[in-house]
C-alpha cells in the first residue's frame, strides 16, 4: 500500500507502516528527525497524488483548545483560517482513506465532531493526552495496551525551545496500532 504520513517529522508512523512492507512516506516543512523516505516541502501539492491511505498530523497550535486565548489574535492574522483551510485539504483530498490527528480543539465545531478520541494510555504510555481522529473509510484503533499509572507529563511540560515540537510527537504504540491495524485492510 502506497501511504502519505502528512505533517510527520519524527518518522515514527511513516517506519510502523514501513515495517510492514508498505511503500510509505512522510511530507512536512522540516526535515525527518529519522532516515527514510521523506519530503521536505508543503503537503498541498502532494494529495492530488495517488495515495492509498493519508495519516496526517496537520499542525494543531492555532487549532487545539489549549490556545484559545489567543484565538482572537490568530483569527485577526490569518493563522487559523489557514490551519483550518490546510486540515480541510486533507480531510478532501481525493483518497479513498484518510485519518487526521488532531488534539480537542475547534474542528469539532468548525466541521464536525471526530470519529474517536483515543488516549497514549490505551497504547502501552501510561499518559494522558486526549487526541481526535477524524477517519474516513478507516475503522477506529482497537486499544492494543491498557497501562495504568496515567499522568499528565504533556500538559506539565514546562517551557523550553523543543516543547512544541515534544508535545506533538505521536506515541509509538500509537503509530504501531495506525499501521497494524489500518495496514492490513
């Protein structure tokens, strides 16, 4: 299966579906923090191409809840109206299966609610951090590791010149649940 991980820099979905022989590859602005099969540039050019399946990460900063008291400003500037119309080209994009990650935040009203909210807990990290998956011809993830021992470390992080780019990294038994499961349809 040819598959596009839009908006991935750590590489970590992109290598699950990889491992399991599909023809995967990631796209973001910034280079992979990973060897392998990665484009450096804008994805919107990418989804007119032939692709069995889009995971994408589209970025959530001017999107999620947690930033909603600068949503005025964002939405006085552009920023979110241009990270709603990028999520929006994915979620159109002529593939027949496509899921889009996302943290709670505005597309829940803005388009419509998301097909699952899955928690990093339910997939061997015993941490909580709510993430929406809008999924289009996809089933939703089966948990594959209930762990206890749940903690807020996401929402504790203190500031540092690495923390978005840490807080928005997908948890790897995440990725392996995405390519185990939707992989083998």
């Amino acid at each position: 299966m040819k598959v596009l991980v839009a908006c991935e820099v750590s590489g970590k979905v992109r290598d699950a579906f990889t491992a399991l022989g599909h023809d995967a590859w990631s796209c973001d602005l910034l280079p992979s923090d990973r060897t392998g099969q990665h484009i450096q540039g804008d994805v919107i050019g990418l989804l007119s191409q032939q692709w069995d399946m889009i995971v994408a990460f589209p970025p959530c900063t001017d999107l999620c809840v947690s930033g909603a008291r600068w949503f005025e400003v964002k939405r006085a500037s552009g920023q979110q109206q241009r990270a709603v119309a990028l999520f929006m080209a994915i979620a159109n994009a002529p593939c027949e299966r496509v899921a889009i990650e996302n943290p709670i935040g505005i597309m829940s009203t803005h388009w419509r609610k998301p097909d699952q909210i899955i928690q990093p807990w339910q997939f061997g990290h015993g941490e909580t951090k709510g993430t929406c998956l809008w999924l289009k011809n996809l089933p939703k993830l089966k948990p594959t590791d209930i762990v206890e021992g749940r903690e807020q470390r996401i929402w504790k992080m203190g500031p540092s010149p690495t923390r978005a780019k840490d807080r928005s990294e997908t948890y790897q038994g995440i990725a392996d649940a995405m390519a185990q499961q939707w992989g083998s349809l």
